[in-house]
C-alpha cells in the first residue's frame, strides 16, 4: 500500500511538529509544504520535501492527500480551513472552543460541496482530552466533569505579557492546584473557583531600567488573562530565559467523578491525564493519526466536516483492525 | 423518541448493574430479565420488569431492541452470544484476551446472517482501557505501553482460593506496585516482570481446626493463579470478611510513554485511569452505553461484530452531536 500523502499549510511550531510525526508514520509521507513566507527562507527539517507559496495550493490538489493545516484559530483557521477543505481532505486544530459550532458549520458545508473529509479540532485540548470527556459522560451519566492544565506553557498568556510596555520577553505557566486535585480525586465533588483550580506562574525579561512594579502590576492586573488567577511574577534575564525555559511542555488531566447503584450509591473517578515535553509535536502527532482517519473516512466515500468524536478509534491506527481486536482489546 | 429497549440476559452481578445503569439512562428502558433459573426465584430491583426463562428469548423478538448479556466469559458467552445475535442487536463483556478473535468470528458470522449489530468485549478491560491503549498508540507511535490493574477484587483468583480444602470463603485483591507505576509514570521505560508488576492480597476464611500452614501453602504456590506474584494470607472470620470485604472495587491505569521529535526526541507520557467503588456496576454503565451504540448503528444499517474500536465516541452518548460539539469538545 502507498503511503498517505501529507501536506501541510503554515510552518511554525506545530507545522514542525506535524513533519516531524509523519517521520514517526511509517505510513505517511510529507510531500509539501505551504507557506505565505517566501518558500526560499523555508527550509523543512525533512530532505526533497518541497515548498510552495501557500496561493499555489489549488495547483497540487492531484498530489496530495491530505492537507494538515497549522496555522492559528484566531485568524487563520477560520478563513483557511473552509476555502482548503474545498480543495483536499483537510485536519485542523481550531482551538476557541466557543467558536466550534460556527466553525463546524462552515467547514461542513465547504467540504460537503466538494466531497472531501475535514476533521476540525484535533489536537488534545480540543482532542484527546475531547473523547476523554465524552466516553466518561457516556458511562457515568451522574456526575461531574473537571479539566485541569499544565504544568505547562501557555503561548496565548506569554504573548499577553510580552505586548505590556518594558517586556522583552516572557514565558507563562499554567499551574493546577495540587489540593483542588486531590478534593476531586477523592471524589468530594468541590465547587471550584477560576482562582481555586489554577495559578499562573510568569517569568520575564524587563528592559533595562524598566519600573519592574509597574509589569509586575500590569500583569497580575490584566483581565481576563490575569486577574481572576494567583499570578506570580518572576523577573529574570534574557539568558536565564532561553537556559530553562526553552521548551513547550504542556498537559493537564481530564476528571469525571460520578455514581452508580442504588440508594448506597458506589463512587468512580476516570482520569484521563497527559505530561507532555512537547506541546506541538504532541499535538502533531494527534494530528497525523486523524489524517489518516480522515484518508480513510474518504475513501469509504464519507464527507463533510468531522471531530474526533465521530472517528471511530481503530480509523486513527495504523494497525489494521483484526491485529487490533488480537492485541489491543 | 421512544425509549431504547434493553433485555438482559442472566441476572448475577453483572446482570444488576446493567438494570441499575438502565435507571440511569433515560433513553433507556429495561423491559425483561431473561433467566435460566426459575424466573418466580428472581424478583428485579425495577417495578414491571417481566422476567421469562432464558429458554423463551426467541418469542421476545419483537419487544426488545438490545439484549445485554450478563454471563461469563468461561462457558456462558461462546455459546450465548453467538446465538442472541441471530435474535437481537446484542452486547456482551467477553473477556478472555486470547479468545477474542475466535469470539469476535462467530459472533460476527451469526450477526451477519441475520443483520443485527452484536458489540462484544465491553466493560473496562477489555473496554475503555482498550480504547486508552489504542488512542496512545495511535498518536505516539514510538512508545511502550503499560497496564495495571487494581487495587480491586478478582472474583477468578477469590474462586480459586474457594477451591482450596479447608476454605470457607474468600476475597482477592490485585494490588500494583507503587515503585513500578512511578517508574512507569517518570518515562523510564522499565522492563517488569509479573512479580513486580502486581502484588496479591489474600483475606481467607479457614474451616475450624484446619491446617492453616497447609492452606497458606496451597494458595501462594498455585501455578498461573499465585505461584509468579508475591502473594500474602490473612486468615480472619467470616463475619470480618462480610463486615471489611463486602464491596467489589477495582481499577487501574494504562499508561504509555512515548517519544516525539528530531534527535533530542522529547518524552510524553499519556495515563488513563479507573477507581470504581463497583466493578459490576460500572462495568454495566459501559454496556449499556455500548447498547445505545449498538441500536444506533443498527439503525444505520450496520451488521455484524463491532468493539469498542469500532464505535464512534459520539455514538456512546445520549447527547445529539452538535450538543457535544458544542459543550464537550
């Protein structure tokens, strides 16, 4: 059997990471790479991978299985997922959860006048965490559901603190509160505040001379970001910053507490949890296995836009089923 | 909508906690217990619940749109599910691994003859602990997986220190080694031995002036059972052992590490865990979720033998896909 054939839409952080899975998928294959930069200033980690400028996309629809598209939710994936899906089979990770309806909608309906698969929201937040929810609700109707994140790097917050004036740069934590976990856990069932279940932890980079009580206010004080949190603010130097805090970890856990049974009802907590090194190679590795669910998906002549939560698990494998059933089940 | 009707077949532990996760479901209504008992010996904890011998399945044909099968793995199942199939859409917790393959062919072969849906091996393990393995593999391909199961009562290995002469009644726990789950956890890799994986707790009740030393004896050197763990007795009387040992806990984690990246590859370590105050019960919440699944999959038009892999999540629920897009993703 050939390899699926992967492009990918958008070279930043989770582009590389989406390259770099496919090495890891023995049953896919990078051909292409698209990018509104100048294709001669993108050089992919991976030899005879070409580059196009992301207008020539409708030119290599022949050559391409799936496109696997990296851009941001904010702008680009709302204008860039539709107009692609009219195109190819398409896998994004649109992540403004509140905004997944809208987004939905106009995938499925561009997908749907073309016949191609477009699985939105792969990742894991949207994502795995996504499916750990809805099998916990599935089997325990009474209960009650909790997300924890990180330990873990929030892009969205780092960049929140590195727009406030005499910020060079900066790096942001989110960090669950290890007693708030343990109450769920224990299945107390705890009404928890915004401020209960996580701090933010920021480590920054000042300019010289800056008033460093100035940020430090104008961080723990920045709304919506900030000011619902127990924020700290750690003041360091460029180098201190680019030694321990290169990477992009992330993770977080998923918990459902809920009862069975009769009037002594019994307890049960599902834990779905992850520790992740790296937050977009993990994420593009989720998005390469939907790929290939999304391949397919499409050859079994289905369209339209998909979640993970209509994938059914064995189309993210590799494996065919009957190896699965023999050794996974 | 009218409600799903769900049979059940056999009425032991297994069989109750299906009725009582019936309770639970609203799209769900239990209609009858089937029985090979006497059914005037078996009085269902839901008022209206007919009860019919086991023998009379054939006539309830109409009347029922899922049958749930509450019977073991050992002797029940091979030769019940196979044949329901042939009457009903069914579910069954099959649960001898090795099995799998061969049960999943009969049972596939009879459910397609006469077009129903027959979802088998639901529960926990095989189950949601099967799906947490599959999507693991699939999204970090390079990795090692790790199950553990408890601390929980195995009712195989409880049956088994029954059997031993001089024993009145006993309760097993499968107890995993806190060293070896860190390990695991820290993404060390470890290579673990069945002995250092679990330990087993054995609480027995001796008949009066039994050799005690003999029956120890018998228990930690019972090939396959005990023989390959590091297994301790307390003998204690039966009124401690209903008073202490009632319950029937269980759980455990599956976990995979695994690598992503270029050559300083970075680690990331998924973990999927269970606490369940009852093991029959919440092993009847997954198979009724399955049923719903199954009936909906019927109503497809889909046939033949499916698993857990085979069900999209969304299926699993009550909620309409576009609700769970819009609160759960």
């Amino acid at each position: 059997m050939s390899a699926i054939r992967i492009g990918i839409l958008g070279y930043g952080n989770l582009g590389r990471g989406v390259e770099l899975a496919c090495r890891d998928n023995a049953d896919t294959e990078l051909v292409a790479v698209f990018t509104r930069r100048d294709p001669s200033t993108v050089t992919p980690l991976t030899d005879g991978v070409a580059v196009y400028p992301a207008d020539d996309l409708a030119a290599h629809q022949g050559g391409i299985d799936v496109l696997v598209l990296g851009g941001g939710s904010a702008t680009d994936l709302p204008e860039q997922t539709p107009a692609c899906a009219r195109l190819f089979n398409v896998v994004d990770s649109f992540d403004t959860h509140a905004n997944i309806p809208a987004h939905f909608a106009a995938v499925d309906a561009a997908a749907r006048e073309t016949g191609h698969v477009a699985v939105i929201s792969a990742g894991w937040d949207p994502g795995m965490f996504s499916v750990a929810r809805l099998y916990a609700n599935a089997v325990l109707p009474n209960g009650a559901d909790y997300t924890f994140w990180g330990r873990g790097v929030s892009q969205g917050h780092s960049d929140a603190i590195r727009r406030v004036p005499g910020v060079v740069d900066a790096r942001q934590y989110t960090v669950p509160v290890p007693a708030a976990m343990e109450a769920v856990r224990a299945g107390e069932n705890p009404q928890l505040t915004t401020r209960q279940k996580h701090t933010r932890e920021c480590f920054v980079v000042a300019e010289e001379g800056a008033d460093l009580a100035a940020i430090e206010k104008a961080i723990v004080e920045m709304p919506n970001y900030f000011a619902d949190y127990d924020t700290t603010v750690t003041f360091i130097s460029q180098a201190e910053l680019d030694r321990d805090h290169a990477g992009i970890p992330h993770g977080g856990s998923v918990i459902r507490t809920g009862s069975t049974g009769a009037e002594g009802r019994n307890t049960h907590v599902i834990e779905y949890s992850l520790k992740l090194d790296s937050n977009p190679e993990f994420t593009g590795s989720v998005l390469v296995a939907c790929a290939r669910a999304a391949w397919r998906m499409a050859g079994e002549g289905m369209v339209g836009a998909k979640t993970v939560f209509d994938i059914p698990p064995a189309y993210l494998s590799a494996t065919d089923d009957a190896e699965l059933r023999a050794t996974m089940l």
